[in-house]
C-alpha cells in the first residue's frame, strides 16, 4: 500500500482513535524488531530446572482445593 493510500486512510479515522492507532504502531515496531532480532541473534539453550529452588510455596498449597472445588461446582 503507498504512503499516500496509508495516509488518506489515517486521515479518515476520528482524532479520538489515534492514540489506539499509535499503539498498534508501537506494536507493529516491536514484532519488526524481534522478528529481526530472531535472525540475527542464535537462540540460547534452556537448561531444565534453572529456576529450582527460587520459588518459595507453602506446603500445604492444596490444602483448600475441595473447598474451592465446592465453591465452583456448578462450574467445573
């Protein structure tokens, strides 16, 4: 599409949508940078279990799970 035809049809739209189109903008610009990015740089290896031990939880972290069950019934 020319920059003319893009132009035209910016200017068709009500000045109360740009800033909503400034945004699909700034995420146009993103996925054009990490699209690019993706090609230049090598992926890195994942290594399993990096993250082990960091994330502290209760042990008894499924000790409501049937009240919630209950409360979600009618849901689930």
């Amino acid at each position: 599409m020319p920059l003319k035809a893009l132009e035209q049809k910016l200017n068709s739209f009500p000045e109360e949508y740009f800033d909503e189109i400034n945004a699909f903008f700034d995420l146009l610009s993103y996925k054009v940078m990490a699209l690019t990015s993706k090609k230049t740089e090598p992926h890195q290896k994942v290594i399993p279990g990096l993250a082990a031990g960091k994330w502290k939880y209760p042990k008894d972290i499924n000790a409501f799970d049937k009240e919630v069950e209950d409360m979600f019934e009618e849901y689930v």
